[in-house]
C-alpha cells in the first residue's frame, strides 16, 4: 500500500528569507528528531542561475521498539538525503529528499516547490508531495505503514509550524 500527503502552504514571507530559514531551521529545540543536517555538496552555477546543495539529516530512529524486534529496523539514527535546487532566474526553490535507512525495504521521499505567491509576490508558496511505500515485512509491513502514515502527517503539521515560528521570530516583526 502507499500512502500519500500533499499539502499547500503560504509563508507571509518573500522566497529568499524562506530559502535562508529553511537551510537553517535544524537542529532546532522545536524539533527533538533532527540531530544534525550536513551538507555534503553546494554548488553555483552562475551561467543557469542555479544554487544546488545535497544535504544528509540524521535523524532519530522513531521506529517503535516493539517494532524493533525486526532486527534491521533496529538502527540507532535514520539518514534522510535533502537535494535542493534555488534557481534565481525563475525565481524557485525545489527540494527533492528520501530516505538512505531502510531504502531496500521502504521508500519515503518528498518533492516540495517554494515560489512566490501570484497573490502577494512578497509571500512564498509552499506545495509538497509525499509518499511512503512499504516493500517488505509481510504483515508486519503494513503495521510500519500506519505508523509511518500518522509521523508523517504530524511531521508535515510540525515542520510547518516551525517554519511559521522561525520566520516570524528571525523577520523581528509579524507577517507581511
């Protein structure tokens, strides 16, 4: 079975501050399941107008433990890769990420495009597509579905609060 969300947020911010709080946002005391974020490449290409970064987020294993008990899901930390793509000539900002942890049995990823808003050029658009797929586990497997379907739509509900909160105490004044 797959499970999907897909969502579309305003940020009453302008794109640039948006992209800078995202690539800042973690670790943050707002969200304990974020340990750490590298980036392990960042590159301009100055002739397209494109900013690319590739990030790794290691992230707790939030895996129940009686779930554990399947010994591959028993990892201390899941790594997530984050590619990001800021093209200044449109403008847009694109992510695409997925999960590195349990790729060959699971397949969690995200794709998300930030623009300016055609209502106010001065607020950011947020839309985003998810997906989770669970490949194996039998049984077990649609139980780590469920699990996974309820995380990631209070994930999707937190980090949007985050990003709200962020923005709002950074900008040092309330919404445009």
């Amino acid at each position: 079975m797959v499970i999907s969300v897909d969502i579309r947020h305003i940020f009453k911010y302008p794109l640039e501050f948006v992209v800078q709080t995202h690539f800042t946002k973690y670790p943050c005391k707002q969200e304990k399941y974020v340990e750490r974020v590298e980036t392990v490449e960042h590159k301009t290409d100055f002739t397209q107008g494109i900013d690319y970064r590739k990030r790794i987020a290691v992230c707790t294993n939030v895996i129940p433990n009686i779930l554990r008990s399947i010994s591959v899901l028993n990892e201390q930390n899941m790594l997530l890769k984050e590619e990001a793509w800021l093209d200044f000539r449109k403008p847009e900002f694109r992510l695409r990420s997925c999960n590195i942890t349990w790729s060959k049995y699971a397949h969690m990823w995200e794709e998300s495009t930030f623009k300016p808003c055609q209502e106010n050029p001065k607020w950011t658009v947020l839309e985003q597509h998810g997906v989770i797929d669970v490949k194996a586990f039998g049984p077990f497997g649609r139980v780590l579905e469920m699990f996974a379907e309820g995380f990631l739509h209070s994930g999707v509900k937190r980090g949007l609060r985050i990003m709200d909160q962020l923005l709002e105490e950074r900008s040092g004044d309330t919404p445009s």
